[in-house]
C-alpha cells in the first residue's frame, strides 16, 4: 500500500515536518518494497485552504494512509471523504515512521490536533512546538520557529516560536554542548529551512501582487 508522509526533504532519511497542508514536500512510500515519489507541496504558499489542496494531492497519488505531525480540521475532514487513514503526532524520520506504521505501533484519527490555518504564522493550537523541540541548548529555535510563521505571518511565528523555545529551557539544567560538526550541520538546516520559507513567501507576496 501507499502511504503519504509529510517531510521536510526528498527521501527516506528526512525529518518530517510536522506541518501537514504546509509541509515542505511529500513523500509516498509503497510499504512492499519501500520504494517512493517525491513531491513539491505546490498547497505551501496558499493564503487558505493548504490542507484541502495537500490532502487532495496526496489521495490523488493513492495514498490509503497518511504520516504527519499535525493535521487540521478541514485536510482531516477532507482525507476521511477519501478514505485515506490519518496519523498524527509523528516524528523523526520518514523511513522510522514507515516502520512504526508497518509494526502496527500507530493509531489512526478522525479529529484535528491543530486549529485551522496552522503554520501561517499565528500559530494556532499547539504554535511554537517546533521552537521548542529545536532549542538544543543555544537558542536554536529562532531558525526552525521560522517554519511556523510561513505565509504572512512570518515575523509573528518566529517571535512566538522564540519565546516558546526560552521558555522551555527555562528552570531546566542547560544540556551538554553540542559538538562543532553538530552544532554546524543544526545552522546548515536551519539556513535551508529559512531558505524555503523566504522563497514561500515570495511566492506568496507575487501571487497576491497580481490579485
């Protein structure tokens, strides 16, 4: 069977990005022999209904199962209508999601974990969750928070997501530094992560141009 995986990169061994409508990129693993298809998510700059578009997309590929973080109302509602299966709450890899899944260590959902218009910048349910999840000790979350404020909302994301991230780290002993390799490979991601955010919104600021 296929499954959709929403995922910050184009192969097996990306995180996933845990936005579903907003995600950076698709990819559809046939679970036989775990070969796959990437895909540009074309729903990421939409001013609304991302997760509508996202979830037409990835039933349209014949996904029958689909592996996020988040999922809102209307892309939830949208996949049930297409009888694709809905997983939220995963993280990690998409190759380690796959083997979850095929471990049957999942359970499947019929209800939104975020509002509606998660990552366009307010943040909705459960805003600034990537801040907090990438403060490795530094204050990183500033560079992944920046996920969260896609669309016309970037500078309100990113100031949530940074608050989110000192908060967290607030009362805690400061965890062990991180290595120069480590430390550089986390900037090199947070710089392509940002990359794709200002070329979104690009996008974005063209395509209302010309309304």
């Amino acid at each position: 069977m296929k499954i959709a995986v929403s995922s910050s990169e184009r192969d097996l061994s990306a995180q996933i990005d845990p936005r579903f409508g907003r995600c950076a990129y698709f990819v559809i693993v046939e679970t036989d022999d775990m070969s796959f298809e990437a895909f540009n998510n074309e729903s990421i700059a939409l001013g609304g209904g991302a997760g509508i578009q996202a979830a037409q997309f990835v039933a349209s590929k014949g996904a029958e199962a689909v592996l996020t973080g988040n999922c809102g109302p209307n892309a939830v509602q949208t996949l049930g209508a297409s009888h694709v299966e809905v997983f939220v709450g995963q993280s990690g890899t998409v190759k380690e999601a796959i083997e979850k899944y095929k471990r049957g260590d999942m359970t499947s959902t019929k209800a939104a974990n975020v509002a509606d218009h998660y990552g366009m910048g307010g943040g909705g349910m459960g805003g600034g969750g990537m801040g907090r999840g990438m403060s490795v000790g530094r204050g990183s979350g500033m560079g992944k928070g920046m996920g969260k404020g896609m669309g016309r909302g970037m500078g309100q994301g990113m100031g949530q997501s940074m608050g989110a991230a000192t908060q967290a780290g607030s009362g805690q002993s400061e965890p062990a530094p991180l290595s120069k390799e480590a430390e550089l490979k986390q900037l090199k991601d947070q710089a392509n992560e940002m990359h794709k955010q200002i070329e979104a919104l690009e996008a974005n600021m063209n395509a209302l141009e010309k309304t």
